[in-house]
C-alpha cells in the first residue's frame, strides 16, 4: 500500500525546553562543566562496578491458571553513581523468550548466573555499551520462559503484558517484587520511566505490541525484523507458509516447568489457530496494525528485504498503519535475510542507535531528527538514503500482462491484455526455477517481460496482483513474484548466514567483565553473483477469493478473482535489465502446496499488477520506450536454496 503524497508531520517529537533541561544533568561527569546542552552521552560510568539485580514484576495476569498472578523476572543492570547521586536515569529494554532456551545474537548468547542467581552475562551489546553511558538495560523474561511465572502464548495478551507491566513498573504504576514468590516490593526509583524497547525478531514483535497498547512510558522502539501479525507468519490470505502453528514455537521457547502447566494454553493456540488458513479470534489478538493509531512511541524500523522468516510484508502493513497515524518514524532496509545490523553494518549502526536512543531517551539535539527518514541498501555495503519513504513522487501503477509469440511468454506493459495463458502447479519447483526458465515455455508458469529498459526504474513500496484464474480442481495455491532480469552482485540471502559471513577475529564496543565481554565477532557480506534477482513475492489461497478471513471450496472450471498483496521492496531495475511478472502455483519452500495439483487458466483482462514506481506512469513509460538495449545475456541458472528452518522460529536457533 502505498501512502498518500503529503507531508509528515516532523520525524520525532521534539522534547519540551523544560523537559530537555531536567535531563541535562543525566550524563555529565562529576565536576563536568553544565552549561553547553550535551549532544552525545560520553562512557563516563563504571560497568564494573554497576548495579546488577532481579525484580518480579507483576503482569496483573494467571496465564496458568494457577489461583495467583504471574509474575515476569526482569534482570536489570544500571550505573551506580548517578543512583549515589540521586539522578535518575532513561531504560533501554528488550523482552524476549530466548535468554535461556535459543540466545540473542550472531553468537547465540544466553543470560548467566552466578551460584546465588545473581545475573552475571546479559546477551548482546547493549548493557556493554550503554550503561557506561548513564543508560539502565533491562532485559526481561517472557511469561513462561527461564525464571518466569506464567506460560507462553505466542504474541498474546500475556505475552504482550510481560513487557507492558515492566514499563508500568518503571513508571510507578505497578508491582515489582525482590523474589519470584516472596512479599517484598521493589520499586524504581532509580529512573524516569523513560524507556526504549529494542530487539530482533520475537523481541521486535513483542516491542510492536507493547506499543500498539500505547502505554505511557514507552518512549521509542527500535524493531529489528519484528511481526507486525502473527496469521501473517504462519500464512498469508489462507496460504500456509509453515506445516506448523504458534504451539510448536511455544513449546520451544517455554521453559520445561511452564510445559508442565500450560496445556490449556497450548491447546487454544492449536484449537484456534486451524491448518485451513482460516482467521480466527486467536489472530485478532496478536494483530497489531489496527491499533497503530495508539502508538505513542517513536518507531526505527530495521528490516531485511529478503527475510524469509519475518518475512517483509510485516514491516511494510506496519510502516503504513503507522504513517496513516502520523507516528514518528525511521527506516533501515537492508538486502539481507533475517540479519541484525550488527552483523551486517556495524559501525553505522551501533553510531546511529547511540544518537537515536541520546535524542530519544534523553532528549539531546544531536541532529538525528533531520537526517534522512530512510537509509536503503543497494548493493552489498552500499547504501542511499531518501528524506520521505517511499519518496513522494511515488505512484501506484497498473501494468498489465499481455500475450506473447509462445505459450507462458508474454509481455509486460500500460496496454490492457486479452486472452488467456494456463500453468499447472508443480510443487518441487520455486520462484528461482520459474525465473531461470523465463523465457522459456514451461508448463508450471506464466511469465510476462518488459522490453530492456532504457532507465532505470525504480520500484519502492508495496505492490499487488489482480488475478482472475480459473481452477481445474477444488483447491489452489498462486504465487505472484517481480523479478529483476539482469546480472547483479547481491548478498546471498539464501546462505545459510542470511546475507552475511561470520569472521574469528572481534570487535568491541563498550566495557567487559570477567563474565560478560562486549567483543563479538566480525562480519562481512556474503555475496552471489546472478543473472535475475526475485525482489517482492507474495501467496494466496484462491479458496480465499470471497474473504481475506475465511476460505471456500472452489468449483472446477468456475473463474475467480483474487488480489495478492506483494511484499515491500525498494529495488532499482538498471537499465538494459528487464521488469518481469510471474504468476505461479506453489512456490517451494516458502508456501505449503495445496491438497490437488491444478491446472490454472489466468484471464488476461482480469490480471494486473499495480506497482509503486518513483516517477509513476511517466517513468515507466519514459524506460520502455524505444528502448534499444542490448538483448539480454543467456547463462546457467544461479543457484539459491533457501534454507527453509526446521521449524518456524523468529529469531531464535532453528536447529
């Protein structure tokens, strides 16, 4: 969807002078001179010697069912001087279920304790670098993971308000206990409340739905491949993308004592969420979008363009409904898979979430607030970045496939087609074979080309496809994808590592202990070299032709008209390459074939795609025309497995 040209309201809220000015005092050094506004927290406070303690907090909730409310362990680790001095100081958080079963990062980490349950490691980087900075971090246990009351459920309610009761708890608004079980309050007088929530993918999700109840507190987040709806990690318009559902990732993540008690908890996430696609009230629970006009929070989204666990289409239904609410917003996309930009573009990130969280949590005018809204991945280690995403000369535009001189071979273009093309599903194959045969009459797909361009046409948003098909049997899957046809360098999201090459030697950022070091190890990009590049993609059931929520039988030789959302993508299709629509059955790997194998025959009058190029109708008739680029180059097909995980974990250790 692609969001009306106006202008935004300014990207961040700017703190009030008197707001500002109680803060200044936050990070300044003993002694430190506090006349000039601060524009960068400095290291100036001990690690070592930091604060480290646990609190239970209070979820106001018995997911258990066991007569008491659950309460969440939140290990907490702050400087200790300006607690000395009676300063109070911002949180950054990260919720998570995997701090004992799966770990964070690259390099897996867990949380560690010492032989009295004291916290001796938090995984990552962020206690490391930004305690020292006059920061507190928080890292806190879902409901029924490591240390936890309660049980898991999958984006849920107790999920949601394991993270939500901490914020309150901050804020002097709930209960906070010394022990698991034991009577004794904990309070937070050591912070302003003012808190950010960061992590990759279940920490991001959880992240989003805190702030989707917008509650006060909460001052930014930092979602980093996060879901934006759980039926959409599971499905998409009734199509299944995993032959699992959120009760086999809930008993993953729980801790065993949780497995113990949870049944009925895992007999509703099986129970309502059906194999048949069907939307249930199960999902209207963990659907964030709706309530993005709650938000209250700053959002930096980070995102992976070819993440195919998180897949795209949950960062860009968010970053709609978001911009349609007039929140306060950032982008990153990069060309990776699910990858942190940690391990894909170190530096500038660590540099750029230091000024976000000093402008956002502690209110410095460091600048942040002008520089672009969105900063783009290119090609491999190559970025740009644009003042609005997508750009304002962004316009939907209807491109229509037409017939060409053999069967499955059309064009692609502004002119309306008329006829037909039919394709029978073939489950062994996937959107790369389709791609590599484009040119080719095959059975399994119909795909429709442009001519080489003459310039570059740049694609940027969210697409979709109108397809009116007729099936042959009852049920049927169709996949829709827009390819690049061109030889390009790209990171090889289909690796193993995602996009990425792990290194052995490290780099540090902050302070270390004995037991918590802050040196992780290197990275670079893992590159391919190819001669077509799938860059939006998107399923649907047919069945789901009357309802987004609910599937049919279909009737053999009955035509139905369907439309496909496409994932988001900002691509640059270079001249002399070609813009290519393939419309397919099920896409190996990435969608669950369906019960038969039918024969579709798309109408070509009733089957469209409506693109966002910058520049509109303009720009793609201004690349098409008269083009006399050089024909395109014939090769072996590259070759990129996707590694589809075992299971459907977001972010946590598939293997």
């Amino acid at each position: 969807m692609l969001i009306p040209e106006r202008r935004m309201r300014p990207l961040w809220r700017t703190l009030a002078t008197a707001a500002t000015a109680a803060l200044l005092a936050v990070l300044v050094s003993p002694g430190a001179a506090q006349s000039a506004t601060p524009r960068e927290s400095k290291p100036v406070y001990s690690y070592d010697k930091a604060i480290r303690e646990s609190v239970w907090v209070d979820t106001r909730l018995d997911g258990d069912g066991d007569g008491k409310t659950d309460r969440v362990a939140v290990d907490i680790i702050r400087p200790r001087e300006p607690a000395q001095q009676g300063r109070k100081v911002p949180v950054i958080m990260d919720a998570s279920p995997y701090y004992a079963c799966c770990g964070r990062g690259n390099e897996s980490q867990l949380k560690t304790y010492d032989e009295h349950g004291n916290v001796v490691q938090f995984p990552l980087y962020y206690d490391n670098y930004f305690v020292p900075r006059g920061y507190a971090f928080v890292a806190v246990d879902l409901a029924g993971t490591n240390r936890s009351d309660g049980c898991v459920d999958v984006g849920g309610r107790s999920d949601i308000q394991s993270g939500k009761a901490v914020v309150d708890w901050l804020n002097g608004r709930g209960k906070g206990y010394t022990s698991r079980t034991g009577a004794e309050r904990a309070k937070a007088g050591w912070t302003n409340g003012r808190t950010g929530m960061i992590g990759k993918s279940y920490d991001a999700t959880i992240a989003n739905g805190v702030a989707a109840t917008g509650v006060e507190g909460l001052k930014t987040i930092v979602p980093i491949g996060g879901i934006s709806s759980w039926y959409d990690y599971y499905f998409q318009q009734g199509a299944p993308l995993y032959d699992s559902g959120p009760d086999g990732l809930s008993d993953y993540v729980e801790s065993p004592e949780a497995r113990a008690r949870c049944a009925a908890v895992q007999k509703r996430l099986v129970d309502e969420a059906p194999r048949t696609g069907d939307w249930t009230g199960l999902w209207d629970e963990r659907n964030y979008v709706p309530d993005a006009d709650k938000v209250k929070a700053s959002v930096f989204v980070v995102h992976g363009i070819q993440d195919l666990n998180v897949r795209a289409k949950h960062f860009g239904q968010w970053w709609d409904a978001l911009a349609k609410a007039g929140v306060d917003r950032k982008i990153w996309l990069a060309q990776t898979g699910h990858v942190d930009p940690f391990d894909s573009r170190r530096d500038a990130w660590v540099d750029t979430l230091h000024r976000w969280f000093d402008h956002e949590l502690l209110g410095y005018d460091n600048g942040v607030d002008r520089e672009p809204m969105a900063d783009i991945e290119r090609t491999p280690d190559h970025w740009t970045t644009d003042r609005v995403w997508p750009p304002r000369t962004t316009d939907s535009v209807r491109l229509s496939p037409a017939k060409g001189s053999a069967a499955g071979v059309g064009t692609l273009g502004l002119k309306h087609g008329r006829g037909t093309e039919a394709f029978t599903d073939d489950p062994k194959l996937s959107e790369t074979d389709w791609a590599a045969q484009i040119d080719k009459s095959t059975p399994d797909k119909a795909g429709f080309i442009t001519e080489p361009l003459g310039k570059d046409l740049r694609l940027s948003g969210s697409s979709k496809v109108t397809v009116t098909a007729t099936p042959s049997t009852t049920t049927a899957h169709l996949s829709a994808v827009l390819v690049d046809l061109g030889p390009a360098t790209i990171r090889d999201y289909a690796d193993g590592g995602e996009g990425i090459t792990t290194l052995t030697d490290r780099t540090c950022w902050g302070a270390s202990t004995a037991g918590d070091s802050s040196c992780f190890l290197r990275t670079e990009a893992k590159t391919a070299d190819v001669d077509r590049t799938v860059f939006s993609r998107g399923w649907v059931d047919l069945g789901n032709y009357a309802s987004e929520r609910k599937g049919k039988p279909l009737t053999p030789g009955k035509p139905y008209t369907i439309t496909l959302d496409l994932a988001p993508s900002d691509h640059v299709v270079q001249a002399g390459h070609r813009l290519a629509l393939i419309v397919a059955g099920t896409d190996k790997d990435l969608i669950d074939p369906p019960s038969t194998r039918p024969t579709l025959t798309l109408d070509l009058a009733g089957t469209s795609a409506r693109v966002p190029l910058v520049g509109g109708a303009h720009a793609f008739a201004s690349a098409t025309a008269g083009t006399h680029a050089a024909a395109p180059r014939t090769s072996a097909p590259e070759r990129l497995s996707y590694l589809r995980p075992f299971r459907p974990v977001p972010g946590g250790s598939t293997r």
